[in-house]
C-alpha cells in the first residue's frame, strides 16, 4: 500500500483535496492511503508511519527545505498553486506517483 501524506497549516484545508485524491485511487485501482495533517503533526506521522510521499500545501512551502534535510530518503515536494486551489485531485494523486517513481 502506497502512503501519502499532504501537510498544510491546519490539516483541514486539504481534507477535500484528500477525498479527490481518495476518489481517483478507487476508480483507478490504486491501493493507497492518503491523509492530511497540520504541520505540527507531520513528524510524528512521518516517524510512526511508513509514508512514501509526502506533499506539502502551497502555503506551507517555506518548510520544505526544513524536511528534507531532516528525511533526505523522502520523496517530497509543494503542491502547484493551480491544482491546489482546483482541488485537482487526479493532479495530485498523479504528482505524487511521478515523485514515488510510478509515473
């Protein structure tokens, strides 16, 4: 199973772009799970969880460098402005596929 894990301010402004997401893996037969945090939750999920991707909100993007130093064997990256704010979720499921290699 494929972990995601999106991390934005508040963990409830991605919670609509994870049921996207959800949606896309079901209808495409991915086996994934995906869940949003708030960014004072995302270490401990990251270390108590065996998260493959981890995909940060745009108006989280300043912590970025920040994790990657910290896990510099996890995939990670900003969600586009664009597909975040469409709340794309076949966009972002599929970003975080390329980032696992799966593209």
């Amino acid at each position: 199973m494929k972990k995601i894990l999106l991390v934005c301010s508040a963990g409830m402004s991605t919670s609509l772009l994870v049921s996207k997401m959800k949606k896309y893996a079901i209808e495409n037969n991915f086996d994934t799970k995906i869940e949003a945090v708030a960014i004072d939750a995302a270490d401990r999920v990251i270390e108590n969880e065996k998260i493959e991707v981890v995909l940060f909100g745009p108006q989280v993007r300043f912590v970025l460098d920040k994790f990657k130093i910290k896990y510099p064997n996890l995939k990670m990256d900003v969600i586009p402005m664009q597909d975040y704010g469409l709340m794309n979720g076949e966009n972002v499921f599929k970003q975080a596929l390329k980032l696992n290699g799966e593209d």
